[in-house]
C-alpha cells in the first residue's frame, strides 16, 4: 500500500474545538445534553511530538482490516521507536509502504491487514527503513452516502 508525504506538523494556530460531556451512541439514540466538558485542540489529540510529526495520504487497500482507507491521511511520529505489532510507514527497496510491523517469531515481516494481501518478509539482502509510527488516521466522510 503506498502512501504518499503531505508534509510536517508545523502549528500555525491552536484552534479549540468544544468536546460534549455526552457521549454519542453508537446503538440506540440517546437525548442530546448540553454539556461542554472541555475544549480540545486537535493538535493536542493526535500530536504528541510536534517536531517529528509528518502526515502521509494513503493509497490501497491492504490495511482496511486496521481501519485504515485509501485517502486517509495518517499521522506519523519519527521520534517512537517501532515496535512488534506497530503500523509503521517503511521504505522497502525504495518504495514507501504502511504496513504492521512483525518481529517476533522471527523473520521479521511487514503484514498487510486485508487478507488479499501477502505478508512480506524481509530477508537479510533487504533494505528496510522504518520512517516512523502511525499514530492517528484522520478521514473525512462523504455528505450524503455518496462514494
């Protein structure tokens, strides 16, 4: 699944959003309260290390099983070092990928999360370079059912 850079974090405001008390139910309707907890700033949400944050559009489908969409765009920290079980964005052999990372039993592997897809594992004459963690997936809906 290649994904394509969108660009670093670099705040130019912090914009704060109003978060209602009131959960919303994802089940059966519940009446609406009235109540704001808090502001929320979505930089403070999804960004945890501003200077090693950078965003990446999505192409393809094999990470729909991670909730994960073409034309989503993910939010990825350079600082987190990639662990067993992280989705990671990787360049494997020059080409930019995201992927869950598998290290252990060995080998290492990077896994596709839609079952169309084959796991790649990576051999010791692969050049592999993990550019950072995905942190968060911001998608946007279309209005009206449309696709």
């Amino acid at each position: 699944m290649p994904c394509s850079l969108l660009g670093d974090y670099n705040p130019v405001s912090i914009l704060k959003i109003p978060l209602f008390l009131e959960r919303v139910s994802a089940g059966f309707p519940s009446p609406a309260e009235d109540y704001v907890e808090k502001t929320l700033d979505l930089n403070e949400l999804c960004i945890q290390h501003p200077a090693a944050t950078f965003f990446v559009r999505v192409q393809g489908e094999s990470m729909t099983d991670a909730g994960i969409f073409p034309g989503d765009v993910l939010v990825v920290d350079r600082s987190l070092q990639a662990r067993h079980g992280d989705i990671i964005i990787a360049s494997l052999e020059t080409e930019m990928t995201v992927k869950q990372l598998h290290l252990s039993p060995p080998p290492a592997q990077l896994l596709p999360r839609n079952p169309g897809y084959e796991p790649i594992v990576i051999g010791d004459d692969m050049v592999l370079e993990v550019f950072g963690v995905v942190t968060n997936v911001v998608r946007s809906f279309n209005r009206g059912g449309a696709s």
